[in-house]
C-alpha cells in the first residue's frame, strides 16, 4: 500500500528551561509508516510521546533529527507549509480552541478564505462539510449554543473543508461527555469510508482504539506495538506493563480465562463477548 506518512529515526526535545538543565528528549528514534486511506490509533500514557508525534505530522513542530514526510513533502521545508497543512488537517482536544466565528457557517468557512477559495466553491464545500458532520441544520447557530460534541463535529468540518488527504486528531474526545465522544466517532469513522481520508488518532479510551484498523502504542518516546486492535489487546499483560488498560470487554474475558472459563483471547466487542458467553451456555 501507498505511505502517505512516513517517519524515519524521529528524535524530538524540547529546550532545556535554563541554563543549567539538559533538553527533555520526547521522542526516541520513531519509525513509523501510515498507509493512504488508513484508520490508525495512537495510544500511550500521559508523557509517552504521543501527542508530540502528533504535532510532528502537522509541522507544529519540527524534528530535532530524523524525517517527518506527508504526501511526499517533508515538514521541514518551509517553502511548503501552507500546502502541508492542506493535505493534513489538525483537530485539537478543546474545540473552543480552533472555533473563531460567531456563526457557524463562517467559522467552517474560515479556512477556506486563507485558502483564497472563490466564493460558490467555498459555499459548495462548507454546505457539504457541514451536512458530512451531520451539522448543517446548525449552520446559522451560534457555536456557543452548542455542545462540546457538536463543536468538535464544526471544528471537524473545517477542517473536512479544506478537503485534507489526512486529518490528525489529538485526542478530541478528552472534553466531552459519552455521547459527544460517540458522535465524533462516528463522524470520523464516516470521514475514513466514505471519502477515504487517512485518520490518525490520538486517544486514550481504549474503546475508541477498538474501533480503529491499527493500534500503535508508545512509551517513553518509541512504539513498543504496532499491530491490529485484536493482536495489541490480546497482549492483557505487556499493554498493563506499559501502564495502559485494555478494552472493558476485553479484560472481562481475561478475569474469566484466569478462573478457568473458556473464551477466546482476542475479544474487544461487547457482541463478541456476549456471542462467546452465549456459547458457553448453549
């Protein structure tokens, strides 16, 4: 498959605070590549790295050594920013932070203007932005009229706008209640099926993770698992080792496989678990 992201021997530290203290290194030596069209989580505890990645594939920050690519241009290159952060979008944790508009309709438009989009064009994308979103019913509202889930979807959409081949979103959920996290989730599921946008997220539910095509997981600046959702949580004992948890479900079925109930180890739905329980009482 096609790279659209391709990260070679990336170390990162931040500056030393004063004089008489050494640079924080973050990242350790990142190698990591991310297909056209996939669907990956990146997960790893508070201090891991992972957020830090994150800003590294949108140019937010540049490496101390080693190669960030996207789309065959390198971060580095200043002459290519602005096309850089065309072809990979940012969505942050707080939404207030990225919305600048009083109505919502302007605030998807905004970026587009930057762009110099011509007018009927900017109007035919943000219309479609919003109804991708689910949100253009609430074009005219005002998004302080509305909930932390629907202003991360207006926040999704501007960037949707601006038609990305990537989007990055680090961990966009943190703020929100269970349903405001569900319609995000969706809304990017969508995003990656239908449109085939390249969907790099960061998060620390591992529910959300779960429902992802790849799971790379980091600690203390390298990826120590890179696999499927089903491989990287059927490893109960190494991810707890790294300080993370594993999906509800997932360690339900390992508590009963340790008193000696029958179920497979690589279960991360609650369908799945309930189909395997069912099994066992048939």
């Amino acid at each position: 498959m096609e790279n659209i992201i391709e990260i070679r021997d990336l170390h990162f530290a931040y500056d030393a605070e004063d004089e008489n203290s050494e640079p924080t290194e973050v990242l350790k030596g990142i190698d990591l590549d991310i297909h056209r069209g996939e669907f990956v989580a990146v997960l790893g505890h508070n201090g891991s790295g992972k957020s830090t990645l994150a800003k590294h594939i949108n140019a937010i920050l540049l490496p101390t050594s080693g190669t960030v690519t996207v789309d065959g241009i390198d971060t580095k290159d200043e002459t290519k920013l602005f096309e850089l952060r065309q072809r990979a979008g940012m969505v942050f944790q707080n939404p207030d932070n990225q919305i600048v508009s009083s109505i919502v309709e302007e605030d998807v438009a905004f970026g587009l203007e930057n762009m110099g989009i011509p007018y009927e064009e900017m109007r035919r994308r943000v219309d479609e932005a919003l109804k991708a979103v689910g949100m253009y019913d609430f074009r005219l509202h005002s998004p302080s009229q509305l909930s932390g889930g629907q202003k991360q979807r207006i926040a999704i959409a501007g960037i949707i706008a601006m038609q990305p081949e990537c989007i990055i979103l680090d961990e966009p959920t943190a703020m929100l209640d269970p349903q405001g996290r569900r319609e995000v989730m969706e809304t990017v599921k969508r995003m990656n099926r239908e449109k085939g946008i390249t969907i790099v997220i960061i998060t620390h539910y591992m529910d959300e993770a779960a429902q992802c095509e790849r799971v790379v997981v980091m600690d203390k600046g390298r990826v120590v698992i890179d696999d499927t959702p089903r491989k990287v949580f059927s490893q109960v004992e190494k991810v707890k080792e790294i300080g993370l948890d594993v999906p509800q479900v997932t360690e339900l079925c390992y508590e009963l496989r340790k008193a000696g109930v029958s179920v497979p180890e690589d279960i991360i739905t609650e369908e799945e678990c309930a189909e395997a329980l069912k099994k066992l009482f048939a």
